[in-house]
C-alpha cells in the first residue's frame, strides 16, 4: 500500500540558500529547500561537505530526463507518458539516490510499456480485476525495477547500467482491445479467429479473469427444467470450472473469476463427425482425434478409464446452437 504524502522537508540544508548543479551542458539552480524536499540525496551530501556549499556541482548525465526530476524537486506533480520517459526518471533517481521520487516511481498508478512499437500507459486499477492479478505487469515490474534498485545499491555501482524499457513484441491493435474490454467495453468480435487471437493475447498477459470474459458463451433460461444454463464452446471449456453434482443430475459449469454461480453445462461442438443420439441426456461418440483430445483436456479427471463418453443435457431447439456472445 502506497504510504501517504509527507508534505514536511528535512533539515539538510539551509532552505533559503541557492545551489549550483550543471547537468550535461545546462546549469540548474535550486534552493536548499527543494534538494531537501527528497533527501538525503547525492546531492545533499555533496554541499553539506565543507567548502562545497559555493561550487556548481558538475554530473554528467541527461539534462532532458534532469528538467523532470528538476520540477519534482520543487514539489510539482510528476507527468510521465511514456516507458522510456519512465524507465530513464527511475534509473536517474537511483544515481541520485532520491529516495521519495524512488518510491513515487515505484508505486506510480500505471505500467508503462512499448508493446508492438506503440507507447503504452497503462492505469493499474484496469489490471485489478478478480483473476487479472498477478500478471505480466506486476511480475515485470517486480522484477526489472524493484530488483535491478537492489542489484545497484549491494553492488555500490558508479552508475546503474544501462536499462531498456519494458518493450513487448505484441500486437498493439489487440492490446488496445484488451485494455477496452478491462474496462468493461464490450468488444464486437469481427470472428472466431478474432476472438481467439484476444484470448490467447490475455492469456499471454495473464489476464485470467478476462480470458473468461471473452469465451464463447451464453447463459439461458431453460423453461422445461426452470434453470439458467450455461452454453460453452469445447474449446473454451476451464477444467477448474466444471463440478459434478449427483449422478442423475448434470454436470455443472461456473466460469472462473466471473460467474456467481454453477450451472448446467451444455456444450457446443463445431465439428460435422458427431453422431448424437437424443433420449434426454445426450452421449456423445468422438471418432474425430483433436475433438476427443480436447474432450480429455476438459473432462480428463472426471472420466473413467477406458471410457470415451460424456454426457451432456441440450436443450431443446439448440442443436445446432447458435452462441452470439
């Protein structure tokens, strides 16, 4: 949890004095207070040492990245919009040793990452959601930021090393989908194919509550057993989310991190090589390889061995079913 703002500033050098810093070809000059403001500091040290308080302290490092660091100083918000914007200010404020802007950085309100060539910055609380955390962001952050500030410090390294922002090579056009449906977007897929490429992009990123959010699904009313039903797609079937109840009654589905509730699962199957037979509960026979690997992957813990068979309840009027979710 972020540790709330602290408004006060250290008695580290007299605040009303003016200080010297030449960073790269530009001079800076900032008062006491301000080189206080997140201290103690590179800085601080430097012109609390005696007989420095006069001279212009000489750093060769970016003045650009420099002109924010400047601002956050002088106590004004700091404005990152873009990872290499963001990677650079963090690397500077390890060389500088400012701790404050250190754990302002550290626990900025976004993710910044270049994913498919396209700058992205990306709000945490999208990525909050049941099942979408942890994730690829917060494992990457943990470790690129968090450990290589660690590394620096045991290491008592001159300069950190050079260190490249977070660049993916993603598709930004599906990750820009992505970020659309993590806030509640619905998205109109163009097709199946579409659909499945912004799965297995939330997959990629571990955006597990999503993942279900996007399945092929449909939930109805059955009016002849007076429940709500659950249609999935085979291929979208979670194992985790399947439970079986007693032995005449079916088995039951609940999406993980999304649905409330279990409930009778009927499955849809695109594939001409079925052969159904209709008598209530529905057996299904499978001389098609993939489909009835895909059957074991879902139905794996529940089947006995040497058994290739399920069962199923359809509705009536839903063969074939039609999903339009």
């Amino acid at each position: 949890m972020t540790e709330p703002f602290d408004p006060s500033i250290k008695d580290i050098l007299p605040h009303e004095k003016m200080y010297n810093i030449q960073i790269g070809t530009e001079r800076f000059t900032l008062s006491g207070a301000s080189l206080s403001y997140d201290a103690p500091s590179y800085f601080t040290n430097y012109f609390s040492q005696e007989g420095n308080a006069e001279k212009t302290l000489y750093i060769d490092r970016s003045p650009d990245v420099f002109r924010l660091i400047y601002s956050h100083l002088q106590g004004y918000y700091l404005q990152i919009d873009d990872p290499d914007t963001y990677t650079k200010v963090f690397i500077d404020s390890l060389y500088y040793n400012l701790p404050r802007l250190r754990a302002l950085i550290l626990n900025s309100e976004y993710y910044f990452a270049n994913i498919g060539g396209t700058p992205f910055k990306i709000p945490k609380q999208f990525l909050s959601g049941p099942g979408n955390t942890p994730n690829f962001f917060t494992i990457g952050s943990e470790v690129i930021y968090k450990d290589i500030s660690d590394v620096i410090f045991n290491m008592n390294w001159i300069r950190p090393p050079p260190q490249a922002a977070t660049t993916l090579n993603r598709c930004d056009v599906l990750f820009k989908e992505l970020m659309l449906a993590l806030q509640g977007v619905d998205i109109k897929f163009r097709s199946e194919d579409h659909r499945r490429a912004l799965i297995r992009e939330a997959r990629y990123y571990r955006f597990n509550g999503l993942v279900q959010k996007l399945v092929k699904h449909k939930i109805s009313y059955n009016p002849f057993t007076k429940r709500e039903e659950i249609i999935m797609g085979l291929e979208y079937l979670d194992p985790k989310g399947i439970t079986l109840s007693e032995a005449e009654s079916p088995v039951l589905y609940q999406r993980p991190f999304v649905d409330d509730k279990p409930r009778p699962l009927v499955i849809q199957i695109d594939d001409p090589e079925i052969e159904v037979q209709t008598s209530g509960k529905v057996i299904g026979h499978y001389k098609t390889g993939k489909l009835l690997a895909k059957l074991f992957k879902a139905y794996g813990d529940f089947i006995e061995d040497g058994e290739c068979v399920f069962n199923l309840i359809l509705s009536p009027g839903v063969l074939p079913l039609n999903l339009e979710s």
